[in-house]
C-alpha cells in the first residue's frame, strides 16, 4: 500500500490532500484506477504506455504543485 503510505504521511505532517506529492499510476486495468483515486492517486495511465502522453501528465501534475 505505497499510496495510502505516502498519503498518511503527508497527512500526519498537516498536508492537504492534493497538495502533497503528485502520484501518476500506471496500470493495464481501467478498473483499478478507481480504487487508486480513492486512496489519493492524482491521475493514471494505461499500458502500453504512451511516452508523450506520460510526459505530458506529469507536466501537468507537476504545474499544479
């Protein structure tokens, strides 16, 4: 459970949700995303991966922060 980890901690040190590390997951299921998103995933990207597509979602999570 590598996201909800990360999530506690953040959490523990008084960041708000959305505010913290930006987490991309990777993944060849359309349906595991929605557990992610719930625990705190910022967005995701299904296999095979898209380089460019890759690139330009951790652009935009990174122009959020």
């Amino acid at each position: 459970e590598f996201l909800g980890s990360v999530r506690s901690i953040e959490e523990d040190a008084g960041v708000v949700l959305g505010k913290g590390i930006p987490i991309i997951m990777v993944t060849a299921h359309k349906e595991a995303f929605m557990k992610a998103f719930k625990e705190g995933c910022d967005d995701y990207i299904l296999k095979p991966i898209n380089a460019q597509a890759l690139i330009s979602k951790i652009e935009a999570a990174i122009s959020k922060k």
